[in-house]
C-alpha cells in the first residue's frame, strides 16, 4: 500500500470511526496493522489548519457536516490547501490524530474497547497540542469514555500545550464536577501537577472559584501551601474568593505567612481587599501583622492608607509595631494626618509614639495635617508640642502649607504656637507671598497685623502638585505685588500698598509690564502710586514698622502719640480690629 493509498485508508477509517458505525468490526480487522498509525497532516506556521484538525473531535456543532469534510480532505491529501500555490511553499508545521482521539472526543466507548483490543496506544498524544484520548474525551464530558480510560489505569496526568493544562485542570476549566470526581479516583492522580502558570489543581480551582472542586482536592490530599509561578498560594487566592476557601485551608493546616515573589502573605491580599473580617480571622490564626512586601508598605500604614479604624486596631493588638514605616519613611500617623483620618490619629497618639518624627521628605504629621488642611489633627497636635517649624526638603512648613490652603484659622493657631510668620522655603517663597497668590484677604491682613516682610520675590510652588519634586508656578521670581496685580482684587494690591509695600521698586510698572489680564483701572492706579511721592505721614509709618518689626503693635502702643497716628502706624485705620485679637 502506497502513501497515497494508506491515506484514503485512513480518511475512511476515520470516517466510519467519527459516525459511530456499529459494524466497524469487520473494518478494523481487514487493517489491523494501520489502526495505530498516526494520521499526520503538513500545515502552514500562519494558518490555523493545524488547530483545526486536532480539535475536530472537539467540534460536535459541525463535526459531521463541513468540518468531517475538511479533515477527511486533510488525511486524503497529507497537508492543508492554504498556500500551496505559493513558490517555495513547504508545510512547515505537522499536525496529527489518531483513531482513539476520534473515538473518545466522539464518545464511542464501543469502538474505543475495540482499538484497545487490537492494541491501540490509549496514551497517544497528538503533535502539536498532545492531547491524549482521555484529554478528548474530558474535554468533551464523555463519563462512559472516561470510566474505560481510568478502568484501563491510562496515565491521567499528560499535559496538553499551550497552557500545560492536565485533565484535571481542563474538567476545572469547564466546570465538570462529575468529570472532577471521576479523575480524583485515579490510583495515578498526581493531584499537585501544576500547569504553565505553576497552578496546581487546587490553585486552579481557586482561581476558576469552583468551592466543590476545590473542598474536593482537599479531601484528597492537595498541597495546601504549593505556589504558582508568582509565588501565591492558594491561602493568598482563596482571601480574593472567600472565606469558605480560606478556613478549609487554615484547618488543613495552611502556612498563612508564606510570601510569594513580591513578599506579600495572605494577610497582605485581604488588606488590599479591605476585608475586615479577612484580616482579623488571618491574624487570630498567626498572621505576622509586621510583615513588609516589596513596594515596602507594612500593614498598618497600608490599613492607615485605607481609613481602617477596625484593622488598624486590631493590628495593633496582635502585635504590629506602630512605628514602622513604608519605603517613603511614612508611618501610620504620618498617613493619619495628611489624610485627616481623626480616629486612626487618637488611636496612634494613644499608643504613646512619637508625635513629631520626619519622613524621607522631611514631612511631621503637623506638617501633613496642615498640608491636607485638617484643623481638627492640627488641634490634636499642636498641645503635643509639636515642632510648628518644622521645615521639609523644599524647606516648606505648616505655616506655608495654611497659607496656600487660604485657611485663616490654621494661620492665627500656628502663628500663635510659634509659627514664623516670615519663614521662606528653598524658592524664597513666603506665607505672605501664598496668601496674595490665593487671593485670600484675611489671611493677608492678618500676616500684615504681625508685621511680616513685603517686599519679597518667587517663583512659588505648588503645594497641590503630584510631583516628587517641587512644580513652580512663575518660571521666574515675582514680587508680592506683581502676584496681587495677576492673581488678587484691587483690594489685596490697594492694601499692601497702603501697609508700606515699596511700590519703587517694582520695574515692570515703570516699565509698564503689566500681568496678562490686568484691568486698565488696576493698571491707572499703580501707574499713579509708582509716579507719586509718599507723603510724610506713610514715610513715618514704614520707618517704625520696619524698625519695630513684629513688635510693631507692642512698642507704638507704648508711644506718647495720638490715637489716630498710632492707628495709622499700626494699619488698624483700615484692618479690622478682629485680627488684632486673633
């Protein structure tokens, strides 16, 4: 028998064999020696003709209809069609099946037994995705073929590509619960095979949220502390399904602190997932509550991050050290007080740690408090004895953050703890300088009751900008009135010139420079101040405020002058008296 001849052998045989023919008796023994053979087809790298052939027996919709043709044309020819007019084609990829995968993906238990019989290979693997007869025929949930397979103690752990995945795994995929009972019975059953992503059996079934298949691979003796390919274990999966996962696991006796390649644990999964009930169940069963991953976050600034009173709490009760800190140098009163989360403060504040230690950048919980604009934490803070000074990398302080957060009540209680209301960070911005760019009034008047410095320039910085290093807001230093003339009303500008501010010295009003939107009455009236002597009475009144700096109020008081010049002196013929008392 030629090839072409053994071919269109074959291709009948593998007919008759697809439709179930009950008389294929007589068939097989007249070709008894080919029945084994491997039925092997050439196809190209870039069409998917291979495919095609080894899932045929998958593809019951259309098996006996177009599809039986297309791999009959197949076997008869030796190789797909595609191409083949090509020059220089060649089938450079080899696709096979053999006449036990038709009979099990079909479900032909019948004519299965007989190639057995005649000595077939129940373990033969297809080439190119090695799918075996018991592969088929769980594929395609054929109980009476799989009973015969297992019956004939067939190897039950061939892996087919790409996914590496074992019967087992594929009767997961699909949900077959019947399928899964039948494979656990299997003498041969390496249940902790794992497949191309390391999953084992119950790591799959996890992943695929299958809880009946999963208890099932317990009971038979699955490894609860296995790992993937990524290091998770089924404890770390089962804390993303439930809790009816995770406590079978805790009592087969799971390692719930085994970290993965990213030196997380389970505990780690169930804060991410803010399951409150998670984590207090993992840690009153041994969870290491101080155990840091590699993006170095420990627990309790992660449960502090999260706003999480109850876990918070709980961490500290079982042992988690409240001092430790993520890679930034945050610890959990850090992250606390930026984001205002009151309860999580008092709680920290109670364990008796430091109130006032600094992060990588510098920043106090005082300092973050004021930044996020929390005037309650700044009130928990500020009795403590907290270091109202404090300056970070870009040399910003409460004081500053306050102020560009326009809050005055934040302003008066800091200034009052001590705060230097003339402190200027690397870019030689001041809180006078936020104040103005804020547009907030009150708090520029009140900076002006305490006598600050006017005349000062920036470039200003952003408080707000999520960015590790400081974002300007002028690519060039601007004095406090150009900002007041850009960003302020006419009020702001008229009242720093009315306190002292030295308008002479301001070039680009000479120069007539103008901010961009400038209204022509601003722009009159500070064309008119620049071009206009001071009178003697506002020369008086700057050379005792700058000589008296911020005792101003203190030492005019203390002046045998009238009442009206020392309001003059003071600023308090045009700011309100309440500032004054502030």
């Amino acid at each position: 028998m030629n090839s072409l001849e053994m071919r269109r052998v074959q291709a009948h045989i593998y007919e008759r064999v697809v439709r179930g023919d009950e008389d294929i008796d007589l068939l097989f023994q007249k070709y008894k020696d080919i029945l084994d053979v491997e039925i092997i087809v050439g196809t190209h790298l870039t069409c998917t003709c291979a495919k095609d052939l080894e899932s045929h027996p998958l593809n019951h919709g259309n098996a006996l209809e177009e599809g039986l043709d297309m791999v009959l044309d197949f076997i008869t020819r030796g190789n797909c069609a595609c191409g083949a007019e090509l020059p220089g084609h060649f089938f450079n990829r080899l696709a096979s099946l053999r006449l036990v995968h038709a009979a099990a993906g079909f479900g032909h238990t019948k004519i299965l037994s007989l190639l057995n019989k005649y000595g077939c290979d129940m373990n033969a693997q297809t080439e190119l995705t090695h799918r075996t007869p018991l592969s088929y025929a769980v594929r395609s949930r054929h109980l009476g073929v799989i009973d015969y397979l297992l019956s004939l103690g067939i190897d039950v752990n061939v892996p087919s590509l790409p996914d590496e995945n074992t019967p087992l795994h594929e009767a997961i995929n699909l949900r077959y619960m019947d399928v899964i009972e039948r494979l656990l019975t299997a003498k041969n059953l390496k249940v902790n095979q794992k497949n191309l992503k390391g999953e084992s059996p119950l790591l799959h079934a996890a992943r695929y949220h299958l809880h009946d298949a999963f208890l099932l691979l317990l009971e038979a003796g699955a490894d609860v502390n296995v790992k993937d390919r990524k290091g998770n274990t089924a404890m770390m999966m089962g804390v993303v399904r439930g809790m009816e996962y995770v406590k079978p696991l805790i009592e087969k006796g799971a390692d719930v602190n085994i970290k993965n390649f990213r030196d997380q644990t389970a505990l780690l999964f169930a804060l991410h997932l803010d399951s409150i009930e998670m984590v207090l169940y993992l840690l009153e069963n041994g969870a290491d509550p101080n155990v840091v991953p590699s993006d170095g976050t420990p627990p309790i600034v992660f449960a502090s991050i999260a706003d999480s009173y109850v876990i918070t709490q709980r961490l500290i009760k079982h042992g988690a050290q409240v001092t430790s800190r993520n890679g930034q140098g945050y610890d959990a009163l850090h992250v606390a007080a930026w984001n205002g989360y009151r309860d999580i403060v008092q709680l920290l504040l109670d364990t008796g740690m430091d109130h006032d230690t600094r992060t990588a950048d510098g920043n106090t919980p005082l300092s973050l408090a004021a930044h996020g604009n929390h005037m309650e934490v700044i009130d928990m803070l500020l009795p403590l004895g907290c270091n109202v000074n404090n300056a970070d990398k870009d040399n910003d302080t409460p004081l500053l953050y306050a102020t560009f957060n326009g809050n005055l009540e934040m302003v008066v209680k800091l200034v009052n703890a001590g705060a230097n209301p003339d402190f200027r960070n690397t870019h030689n911005t001041t809180p006078l300088w936020n104040a103005v760019y804020k547009n907030e009034q009150s708090i520029v008047r009140y900076l002006l009751v305490k006598n600050v410095e006017l005349e000062v320039s920036s470039c200003g910085i952003d408080q707000h900008a999520q960015s590790d290093v400081a974002v300007m807001i002028y690519p060039e230093p601007r004095s406090v009135l150009y900002v007041a003339a850009h960003h302020s009303t006419v009020d702001v500008v008229m009242t720093l010139i009315l306190a002292g501010y030295d308008i002479f010295k301001e070039t680009w009003i000479m120069n007539h420079e103008f901010p961009e939107g400038s209204t022509a009455l601003l722009c009159r009236m500070l064309t008119n101040f620049s071009s206009t002597p001071p009178r003697l009475l506002a020369l008086c009144r700057n050379f005792f405020r700058r000589r008296f700096k911020r005792n101003v109020v203190d030492l005019v008081n203390s002046l045998e002058i009238p009442e009206d010049l020392k309001a003059n002196l003071t600023l308090r013929n045009f700011i309100p008296e309440e500032l004054f008392k502030m």
